[in-house]
C-alpha cells in the first residue's frame, strides 16, 4: 500500500517504510492511500497531477531530484 502526503505531494511505500520518511506525521485528513502498484505508476506519470515525487528514502526509483530547488 502507499500513501500519498498531498501537503508536500510525496508518495511513500509502506512496505518499505524509512525512518527519514515520518509517514506518521502527516496528517491523517491530508493523506491518500493506492493499494496496488499500478495505481501508483499510473498516479505519479498522470500529466495533469504535476509536481507528484516518490519519496527518496523508501520509493528512490520514482524520486526526481529537483535540481531548481538547489539553485532556484
């Protein structure tokens, strides 16, 4: 199952939690869930959800460094 911060538009995995993630500190009103890997693939290459990442720590093959946020 993952679940999806829509505060800081990142998608965790839960079978692959990391300490760095704090998945339990996002808010439980502010989250959502996808239950399949398809759903996820599908959630994060919709064109029209822009600016969706998977999270660094526990989901790094759909994490996008941000190289504006370096130098922006």
């Amino acid at each position: 199952m993952y679940i999806i911060d829509l505060d800081k538009k990142i998608a965790h995995n839960l079978s692959r939690p990391q300490y760095e993630c704090h998945i339990n500190k996002i808010d439980k009103k502010r989250r959502k869930k996808i239950f399949t890997d398809d759903g996820i693939k599908r959630f994060l290459d919709n064109n029209s959800l822009k600016g969706y990442n998977g999270c660094e720590f526990c989901m790094p093959d759909y994490h996008e460094f941000n190289m504006q946020k370096i130098f922006g």
